[in-house]
C-alpha cells in the first residue's frame, strides 16, 4: 500500500501565495528547502486540498486598534 506522503497530494504555499501543487512531500519539502534558500518566508506544506481553500479565500488585513 502506498503511503500518503508519496501520493501527489501535496502543495507549498508561502507569504506570496501558492508555490505547487501535486507533489510528494517529498518534493515539496525538497522545495521548501530551495524556496528557503531564496529568501522566501511563510513556506509550509499542505494538502492540495487546503492550498485550493487558501488561495480561495481574499487574505485578510490586519488593523491596530490603537490607531485612530
């Protein structure tokens, strides 16, 4: 039987947004790895399942409460 982590069910978002999709784990932590490298942040490896409601949903905006 085939493990989860070796189906492509795998997607690498970070602070610009989706990276890919349809990857082992192991080649989105390979990119992970390479996008760190780059100097990008925010990277994390999810389901493509969860990337497609990510990138579906507007990001939101932070406000301080205490600027008036």
């Amino acid at each position: 039987m085939t493990s989860d982590l070796q189906k492509q069910n795998w997607a690498v978002l970070s602070n610009r947004g989706c990276e890919a999709t349809e990857l082992t784990h192991e080649e989105a932590r390979r990119l992970v790895h390479r996008l760190e490298g780059e100097g990008r942040h925010g990277l994390c490896i999810v389901t493509n399942d969860a990337a497609g409601h990510v990138a579906a949903t507007p990001p939101t905006v932070f406000k301080n409460s205490d600027s008036a």
